[in-house]
C-alpha cells in the first residue's frame, strides 16, 4: 500500500480572510493525469497552480498579531484576533489551520506535479525541453523545500534537534483514503529538505519555466534557492551551511542592499532593489490576487482607511531616529497622515489619539496604480537584508563578535539618511543576540519573522515580547512574554488530529 497521509490542508477550504486557496487560478490545470504530456503541460502547471500556491499571508499576519508589531486601531477587530492579539493559542486557532493549510497545499501540488512528469518520456525530448523539464523540476522541488521549512519551523518545538518531533512527511499525491502518517523526527523532514535544496542548487539552469514577462524577482533564481537553504540552515543551528548559502546569494545575485534614495521603491513595486524573491500581485500567470495591505487597514494605508491595526508605539519608537541622521524605515513603513498624541503615553487617550499607520505595502505605483491597487503590492519573500543578519548571527555563534557588529551596522549604515558614525562593540554573545533581534525587529517588520526569531533567539538574548501598554484596550494585561513559552511552538490544528489518529499534538496543548 502506497504511503499517502491525510492532510487537511489539501482538501478543506478554511474560513482564514488570508486563504484564497479555492480560487482556480489562470493557468490552473487540475486533472494532472490527462493534460501532463508535454514539458509546457508542466510549466502551466507550475505557473497555474504551484507558485500561486506559495502565500505566506497567514504568517505575516499571525506575527504582527501575536508578537510586539502592532496595536488596536481605531476600527473593530475581530473576537479571533483579540484573542490571538492576547497570546490565546489552541489547537481549534484559524492562525494555526491557516498556516498548515497553506503550505501543505504547496508540497501537495509539487507532489502532483512531479508524480505526473513521469508520465513524459525525457529522453525523448528535444535538449531545449529536456533544459526546461529539469530546471520546473528544480523550482518545485525548491518550493516544497521552502515549505517543509516554514512548518516545521513553526510546528517543531526545536529545529536544533534532529531527533526532536517534526511535521508528517510525504513525497506522494495525497489520497484521504489511504493510509494516515505519523509526525516523523526532524531528521527525517531534514533529509528531504536537503535533498530538494541539493538538486534545485545543482540543477538551476536558465531556461526559462514562465508564461508570461513576469520580472525576475517573481521566480526563484539560483541565489534565492541559496537565501532559502541559508534561512533553513539557520534555523537548524548549522552554521557552516547557513554562513556559505547567505554569502552565495549576497555574492552572486548581482544585487546590493539598497539605499534610502531606492529603498522606498522596493516597497512600492516599481524597483527591484535589494528583492532577491518576491511573489507578483496582482492575479497573473505567476500569481493570485492579494491585499497584503489589508491584513491591518480597510481601505487604504492612511488615516482615513479605518485602520484596524497600526504599528506599537514601542515598535516606532525603535525606529524614530533611532540612527544619526534619521532612519529611512520610519518614512516608509508610516504613513504620513498617522496621528501622534503629543503627550503621549500622559495624554487623556493615548490609544485612541495615537494612530500609526502602517503603510510598508503603500500599493502599486506607476502603470498599476488605480483604486483597486491601494491595498495590493508583490510580497517580499527573501531579501538582501535578511542574509547580512543571518551572517550577523552565524558569526555569533562563532565566537567573532567584530563580525557580527560589522554585519548589523551595514544593515543600519544603508537605512541612515546621514552618516553611521557610532561604530557598534559588543562584549557578549548575550548582547549581540539581543541587538541582532533589535536590528531584525526594524528591518523586517511585518514580513513574518519575529515570531521566530524570538523563538530562535530570544532566550539567548534575553528578550521576549515586548509590547506598549496601550497596544491592548485592556491595561491589565501582561506586556511581555518570555520567549521560552511553549507559544512559540504552535499547535496541530484539532481538525488534523480528528481525522488522522497518528498525528501528536505539541506540549502545552492537550
């Protein structure tokens, strides 16, 4: 009997606002057994149903919510996100559902995928086909890496132990009425990963696996397979690896981290910049429709958009002129028209008279800009960026503490709209780690990564949570949240468990 798991992911559509995973896309072929008969078959496949697939909406979402990102707007805000907002996490949460959802549904369409290439004949092919049938094979075969790291570094309670409890394991279509699979050891989850990343970095050729012009950055390219291996192998505590793949992709994508003068138009779409991957919205070929910008405001990133989340006073106050000079970050990511209570936090409303809007996803601009873009831009899935802080926190766990201040004071010497005078020193690792998380704090705000970098990082440094007293309409809630909470590991959803007996739910949930 062929080893198929039962995954929810693959069969129910969840109520998430962030789960467009129903919509058939343009493109989309969904009887895989009749139509995949030719290389280009599988490139429809590809552009029509793998990497619309790929939508990290939930996790953008769930970190801002949970972690120190943002607070209460001046709109209503749903019972769910209340309590997700007030650290309530079971196994019956949507943030959970909607985040295993997703991305099981990536690994089952390249599965599909790759099964049914066998029905083509390689060697029959002419060498331009056989070039474009290898490098598909290298895309899927990246994103079902990319996948696989995403839930495992949300659903394993430690990357760092091969022998530690990972996510259920499955190179097949999946078939609900076959047999159900156990979680495996991370190990296991390991080794598939490596292999996917192993073949898609060998393999990468040039041929080109689009159907339309989409721009470079929309599909992965050799030094975003590299930025994806360096992200997996940092989460997995391996230096050696994450430190070759983060300097792979800085040094061979041709791209440099962009200046204060470039560094808005990364946001609003009209630049590559420093972008080593993103995903293209609005709908194409290569993508589905997705207003990044709404999973915090209505209607607009403005004051007048009925904001349902702005930005923690805490988290601004970390980026107001925090560098000589000024910081680029504070121009782009609020938006103008945000509402400062001058007294604040003494004022007579410090929540309500104090509105900083978030605007890092201000709409499409140029030739796409319209009403209907207000909300919608690419999302932002590796950049440059994110590898110096790799290399930053690599170089920690090697003991050269000049290095990694070296590294963070690149990232902040770009983002200074005057002169980064004020060398960094650290004396402890304790430290580093702690300014590292500060330094990732800013710079990827709301792209879905302090969730775990607190997981990752937060007990060496000492930081966990850290929020504002008035990101809450409650004062007597707890502002911090240590990062040793078995939070930071979060639940199987009970639906997966009702219907697949084998699968173990995580401590602190039972």
């Amino acid at each position: 009997m062929k080893k198929i798991f039962y995954i929810l992911s693959v069969f129910l559509v969840m109520s998430s606002c962030n789960d467009a995973l129903d919509i058939v896309q343009d493109s989309e072929i969904n009887d895989a057994t009749v139509v995949f008969k030719t290389v280009d078959d599988m490139k429809l496949f590809l552009n029509g149903s793998v990497y619309p697939a790929v939508d990290p909406l939930n996790e953008i979402f769930f970190t801002s919510l949970f972690t120190d990102e943002v607070g209460y707007g001046l709109a209503g805000v749903s019972t769910s996100d209340i309590l997700t907002h007030r650290w309530v996490l079971n196994s019956t949460s949507g943030d959970a559902s909607g985040l295993w959802v997703s991305n099981y549904n990536i690994i089952n369409k390249v599965n599909i995928l790759l099964d049914r290439s066998k029905l083509i004949n390689y060697n029959t092919l002419s060498t331009t086909d056989k070039a474009t049938y290898t490098n598909i094979i290298v895309h899927a075969r990246a994103l079902r890496a990319y996948a696989y790291v995403t839930l495992e570094s949300y659903f394993s309670t430690n990357m760092k132990d091969p022998n530690a409890l990972g996510v259920m394991l499955s190179t097949e279509p999946a078939n609900i009425l076959e047999t159900k699979l156990p979680r495996v050891k991370n190990s296991e989850v390991f080794a598939l990963i490596e292999s996917d990343l192993q073949y898609a970095l060998t393999n990468f050729n040039t041929s080109s696996v689009t159907t339309g012009g989409a721009s470079v950055q929309h599909y992965l390219q050799k030094p975003a397979i590299n930025a994806i291996a360096a992200r997996y192998y940092n989460y997995k505590g391996d230096d050696v690896n994450a430190k070759l793949n983060a300097t792979a992709a800085v040094t061979t994508s041709g791209l440099s981290l962009s200046n204060p003068t470039a560094y808005p138009t990364i946001w609003n779409d009209t630049a590559r910049g420093e972008i080593l991957w993103s995903l293209y919205r609005p709908n194409s070929a290569v993508g589905s429709w997705s207003n990044i910008a709404s999973l915090w405001t209505t209607n607009s990133t403005d004051i007048d958009g009925s904001v349902t989340f702005d930005m923690s006073r805490k988290l601004y106050d970390l980026i107001d002129d925090q560098i000589p000079g000024g910081d680029i970050r504070k121009d782009v990511f609020v938006d103008g028209s945000s509402q400062f209570d001058q007294l604040y936090p003494t004022g007579p409303n410090p929540r309500e008279d104090d509105v900083i809007v978030i605007n890092k996803y201000p709409g499409k601009s140029g030739s796409l800009a319209s009403a209907t873009m207000r909300l919608r831009n690419d999302i932002k899935m590796f950049r440059l960026s994110e590898m110096y802080l790799i290399l930053a926190e690599v170089a920690v766990h090697e003991g050269d503490l000049t290095t990694a201040a070296t590294r963070v004071r690149t990232i902040r010497g770009t983002r200074s709209k005057g002169s980064l005078a004020a060398t960094i020193t650290y004396t402890s690792a304790q430290q580093a780690y702690a300014d590292i998380l500060l330094e990732r704090r800013r710079e990827l705000c709301f792209e879905g990564h302090r969730y775990l970098d607190l997981k990752r990082m937060g007990v060496a440094a000492g930081v966990g949570i850290d929020r504002d007293k008035y990101d809450d309409d409650n004062q007597n809630l707890p502002l911090t949240l240590p990062a040793s909470d078995y939070r930071f590991t979060l639940p199987i959803p009970l639906d997966e468990i009702n219907a697949n007996p084998n699968v173990q739910q995580n401590p602190g949930y039972n």
